[in-house]
C-alpha cells in the first residue's frame, strides 16, 4: 500500500492553486518561499507526476494538479469537520450516548428517564437500539451501543450487569376468565389453557419454560406474539392466558381489564439491570443514565409487596 499524501503538503498546494504565487503563498501560511517550492517539488515526488506548471511568474495547474485539488478540498474539507467534532466532545455537555433497551423498558421505563436526561444534557445525541437481550448483548460486544437496559443474560463474562430492580411473572387472564372470578388458579387447570406468550426467542420465553418443566407441567397450546401490547389485547378478547409481570399491564390491571394471578408456590423471578462492558469507566452521562434508571426503578422494586396479597395454588 503507498502512503497517503503529506495533509500540510496538501494544503500548501490548495492555497497556490488559490493564489497561483509562490510569494502570495509563503505570505498567507507564514513560511518561506524557498519552504513552498521545496514542499510542492516533494508533493509531486509523493504523487509521481507534475502537478504545476511556471509561466513566467504565475503557477498554474497541470491537469492532474487540477485533478488533484478535487481530493485535496475534499480531504482537507473533512479533516478540519473532524477537528471541529473531536473538539465539540471536550465541551461541556456535548457528546453521544448511544443505548439499548427491550422493547418493554422502551415503552415502560426508558421515556421518562431519556426527558430527565435531556435536562442535563441537552446538546447530547441519543440513539436506541429497541431489542431483546440476545440482541442486546450482541450490539454491546460489536460496540453498536454503549448501554443496554435489559435483563440479565447467562454466561457473558465480557460484560458487567448492574442490578436495577427484580420482577415477578403472574398468570394475566381477562376479567372474565374463570380464573379471575374464582381468584385463584387450580394446577390442574394449568396444561388445559391456551397460552399467548412474547417471542419464544426471549430469555422471558426460555425462562418460563425451565418453570414449568421443573414443575412437570406442560403448556399445551402456546400461541407466539412479537409485540406484548398485543399480547394484551388478545387476552382481553379472552382467546388465552399469557405469563408478565404486572407492572407491564399495570393500567389494565388498575381498570379490571385483566386479573393478575401467581404461577404457583414457587415464584418466577427475572433481574434488570444495565449491561456494559466490564471493566469500561463510565462517563459523566452514562453515569447519569444508571442514576436515572436507578429512580425510575425505584416503584418497580415497591411492586412485589404489592403482589404478595394474590393467593397462591
């Protein structure tokens, strides 16, 4: 591979182009005339042809110093729009943050928090990447984001989890379903129902089924939805039972529209937190962010004292 053009070099030539004097030249960049004619003989050395022509005391451009000076404004012209970003990045409450989240936190915990963020840190671009852990995780390792908000993956040893809150997942049926009217669900119910639950690729999907084979049960007919709001309106319609948290249906719950009941005995716990790479030191923003989701959790954390009044099998 041949070296790249000398950039100093570079911009010697595009002001003589400018000026067409080599005194001119040594003038506006306040070096020596002798300094400008050695810097353009070692230019076309590098590009290896000529690139000015001297007629009389004028310079003028060959054709492939003509051709040069496209590139050359070109590249001088991004150079100094790079300068100008890694400078902007040094001022106070300039910068990116580029995160992650599930889809669920997306709608449920990331807006107030990204309004809060913007209070101090307006002149921030932000960008969201919406996806489930896997996908998450994935982004992180090939450094698409920086933050993901998710919940905790198994075995990725690269990266850090930072605990925010734990959840709890109940049976969700209509106001109408026996179950809801009888208050509590039978085990021997459990196989006969039809379920509507999130993408079978979830860690939320993987997690219910390790339930439920460790308690030798068996959901029978399992409809997959890629969209839990949907997935709340087809139970309302009474066409199945899905497994959530409650502060996911939290307003339908408070409006009767649905009726949270517990899996059984044994509890279905998962961990959110922020994921990041281990070991990263965090800036002023990033670490802004977890504060922000760290008060934004705090009611979730409340929620399980909530739940504890639901009867059990």
């Amino acid at each position: 591979m041949r070296n790249p053009l000398d950039s100093r070099r570079l911009q010697q030539f595009c002001v003589l182009a400018r000026t067409g004097s080599f005194t001119q030249t040594a003038r506006e960049l306040h070096l020596t005339q002798s300094g400008i004619s050695h810097s353009m003989k070692a230019l076309e050395h590098e590009a290896g042809c000529r690139l000015l022509d001297r007629l009389g005391k004028k310079v003028v451009l060959t054709q492939a110093g003509e051709q040069l000076l496209q590139h050359a404004d070109k590249i001088l012209a991004e150079m100094s729009a790079a300068r100008d970003s890694l400078s902007a990045l040094g001022k106070w409450g300039k910068g990116r943050l580029r995160l992650g989240a599930s889809t669920t936190a997306c709608q449920h915990l990331i807006p107030p928090v990204l309004r809060e963020f913007k209070e101090s840190f307006p002149d921030h671009t932000i960008t969201l990447e919406p996806g489930d852990t896997t996908v998450l995780v994935d982004a992180l390792l090939k450094h698409r984001i920086d933050l993901a908000l998710t919940l905790e993956p198994e075995g990725e040893a690269q990266l850090e989890f930072h605990p925010l809150f734990t959840d709890e997942l109940f049976f969700v049926v209509s106001a109408s379903h026996p179950w809801a009217r009888a208050g509590r669900v039978e085990r021997e119910e459990i196989p006969r129902q039809n379920y509507i639950l999130y993408s079978k690729r979830s860690v939320t999907f993987r997690l219910i089924e390790d339930y439920f084979r460790r308690e030798r049960v068996v959901l029978n007919t399992v409809l997959e939805v890629g969209s839990m709001e949907a997935t709340k309106e087809l139970v309302k319609l009474g066409l199945g039972v899905c497994i959530l948290a409650p502060w996911i249906a939290r307003r339908e719950i408070e409006e009767g529209s649905l009726v949270a009941l517990p899996l059984g005995r044994r509890k279905l716990t998962r961990r959110w937190g922020i994921l990041h790479w281990r070991g990263k030191r965090l800036n002023l923003a990033e670490e802004t962010f977890v504060g922000l989701c760290e008060s934004a959790s705090i009611p979730l954390r409340n929620d399980s004292g909530k739940t504890q009044h639901l009867a059990t099998v």
